[in-house]
C-alpha cells in the first residue's frame, strides 16, 4: 500500500494544519462497498448515522486495494476524510504510530468495548489502551456455495469433503453447468488456498504456516496434500469457465445465484448478493465453511478509522458515527444485509439464517477459529505469498515442488 512511504512525504507536516472542514455532524465516509450487496449494507450505517443527527457524505471506492491507496494518499496530503475503511490486519498500524487517527476512548470505554469486542481482534484494533478502529463484523472467509436448483438438476450431493465437491463437480458439468465459479483476482486465489489449507490441514498446521513461518510444514507431505487439491481445483476451472480470468468475486457470486454455476469459494460477503437477489438460505442456496462442516472457520473483518483533522466539529461527528457503527441495532441490520454476523455478542440474533446461525455456533468457540494471514504476518509477506499463489494458478509450467520452494523464498525473504 506504500503506507511508510506516504508518511515520510512532507505533506505529512500539513494535516493539522490544514484542517478538513465540516458542517456540524457532516462526515465523508471513504469506503469500497459498491456491490449490490454491500451498498445495501452500508445504507444500513449512513440511515442510522443521518437519523442520529450526522450527516452521512458517501464515497464508495470500487476495489479495496483502491479505496485503501487513497485513503492513506489523503491522510498525507493532508485532506483526510472524516472516517475511513479497512480491513481488521495491521494495515493501519503505522498511521496509529504516528498520531494521525483519533482514540475513541470517548465512545469505547462507556459502551465497555473491552467486554465487547472479540478477543481475537484486540489487538489489532486497540493500541496502549486505546481504541483507534471501529470493528463492525466478523467475517468468515472459507466458505462454499452452492445453488441448490442447479444440485438438483445435476443430481449432485452437497459436499462433506473434497471427494465429495469433486464427485458433485462431475455431475455439474455432466449438466452443463459450470461446477466453479471463481474470480480472476489474486485474492480469490488467495482464499482459494487457505480454505483447502485450513480443511486439509487443520487449524494447528495452518498456525504453523503463517504464525511461526515454519518451513518444515511447508515442505511436509500435507502440504503436497493442500497443492494437490489446489491445483484440482484449478484444472477444474480451466477446463469448464475459460472466462474466469479478470472476473470480479461478485460476478463470481453472480453465476451462482443465477444458477449458471453450481458452487463458489468465497467469503461471507457473497451471502450479501444472494440476500439482495431474495434468495433464501437453506432453500435456494447452501453454505458449509469449505468443506467440512463445523470448522476450522478463518475470521475477518472490516473496521472503521477517524483520521485527526484538527477540527472540533470533525471529532464530533467521529464519535458520533463510531457510536452508531457498535449500536446493538445497528450491527443487526447491517450485518443481516452483509453477510456477516456482529461483532458485539449481546444482540438477539434470532432473524440470522442458517448460514449465519452457523458462523454463530462456530465463532462462539475460540479452538475453532483463526484470524486471516495478515493477522499474523507483514502486508510484506502476505503480498508475497498471495503473488505465488496467483502465478501458480495461473502457470502451466509451475510445479508443485517448485511452489514449495517459491513459498520459502517468500518466507524468507520477509524475515
């Protein structure tokens, strides 16, 4: 994201003196929601926020990526926006280190975030004591997907395992439907990985992996196990959807709520797409965390950070909408248009689906759980290991021994 570099410009030396200007409660909300989806979502904070007095400016950014390099551009240009997106990681630690985002001690500690917000987001959210992000869900990023419509007409089985994903794979296209969708995007390949890495593997060798870097996991026979599946899965596609490349994951979702393919890899936020196309869980699509029922679960998020601006109407209207995002209602109502499910415990979850009511369970219970790579590991590592994955999938000359050997380069090479 080019973050530390950013910071050492001297635009640096201009954001309090150059405040951003606001009209009583008025906040510009930076963020990359824009799918059909995730707008709806959204809409969820910006009526709260208007209905609590504030003055919701939206700027959806198309892409993460995009939204994050401008938000940090801004911050150093010294015209931030009142209130910024990104994910629960490190990736905004070196703005906290520098003093350019406003603690919410004011709002965190009457509303006891401490007993509120998920242990395993803690620290990434709360520095020396204070609370510098607002974290509004808790993702859950191994899903599949399937539509249950085109299950039938193939005659296929929802899968248990990936024997069983690949059998059902068989009788899809055997019916003419495409049996994945996946998303020509490196970060779709990258959670492509982790789900076979986290049910071939287990919680304990995924821990080992990204958390200790350890090399001997990376050359064990289970990994050639992960790799084997991985590249199942890539022959798959190449076979049957030869216009994967540059597909966006909500495309992606797409196909599959409209039944032109059978299943899909990809976090909770797809759940978002078939809510806004009034599929009902359960009925006309199915979920299980990739492939295995019940676990190992890989947990994300998003948070919300109020850069400092200098400017007293600015900090106001921050607390207000940090206030609003943790409301109990509010964390109902978007996360049930997310896909998410809240991340303050004590909520009634009743109206939650199946799907949800699943992550529920599973995210109640702390030794089934991880946190996703960059959690544990440097945006300089993650980027690496995600640029192997990417070309792996993408080569037809790369082997799976020499993957192994690209991912301890990159391992090693990050420190």
């Amino acid at each position: 994201m080019g973050v530390a570099r950013l910071l050492k410009t001297t635009a640096l030396a201009l954001l309090l003196a150059q405040p951003a200007l606001a009209e009583g409660k008025k906040a510009e909300v930076l963020h990359w929601w824009t799918s059909a989806g995730e707008a709806a979502a959204i809409k969820v904070f910006a009526d709260a926020y208007n209905a609590a007095g504030g003055e919701w400016v939206d700027n959806g950014v198309g892409g993460d990526d995009t939204a994050k390099n401008l938000l940090a551009s801004r911050i150093a240009g010294g015209n931030p926006p009142q209130v910024g997106q990104f994910n629960t990681s490190r990736e905004y630690e070196e703005f906290v280190a520098a003093g350019l985002l406003e603690p919410l001690d004011a709002v965190s500690g009457p509303g006891n975030w401490d007993g509120l917000v998920p242990s395993i987001f803690q620290g990434l959210v709360k520095r020396d004591g204070h609370y510098y992000a607002v974290p509004v869900n808790i993702h859950g990023s191994n899903w599949l997907w399937y539509n249950m419509a085109a299950f039938e007409t193939a005659g296929a089985t929802p899968p248990t395992d990936w024997d069983s994903f690949f059998a059902a794979a068989e009788k899809l296209k055997a019916a003419g439907i495409i049996p994945l969708a996946q998303g020509g995007e490196a970060w779709q390949e990258r959670i492509t990985f982790y789900s076979v890495m986290l049910s071939v593997g287990g919680r304990d060798f995924y821990l080992k992996f990204i958390q200790d870097k350890d090399e001997a996991t990376v050359r064990s026979d289970k990994m050639k196990e992960v790799i084997a599946v991985y590249t199942k899965l890539r022959d798959l596609v190449r076979e049957t959807d030869a216009a994967s490349p540059g597909r966006s994951w909500n495309e992606a979702t797409q196909m599959v709520v409209t039944g032109k393919a059978g299943m899909q890899i990809m976090g909770d936020w797809a759940k978002g797409e078939f809510t806004a196309a009034n599929m009902e869980a359960g009925k006309d699509y199915g979920c299980v965390p990739a492939v295995t029922a019940g676990g190992p679960y890989q947990v994300s998020g998003d948070v919300f950070v109020f850069p400092k601006t200098g400017n007293a109407a600015d900090l106001e209207a921050q607390m207000l909408m940090a206030q609003t995002m943790i409301d109990a209602k509010v964390q109902v109502d978007f996360n049930l248009k997310k896909g998410s499910v809240p991340v303050r415990p004590d909520v009634d979850v009743a109206a939650f689906d199946t799907c949800s009511q699943q992550a529920l369970q599973i995210t109640a219970n702390n030794d089934l759980i991880v946190g996703s790579t960059d959690m544990y590991a440097t945006a300089d590592l993650t980027g690496a290991l995600q640029d192997v994955y990417t070309t792996y999938w993408n080569s037809t000359e790369m082997t799976a021994d020499e993957l192994v050997e690209k991912i301890v380069e990159a391992m090693k090479a990050a420190g």
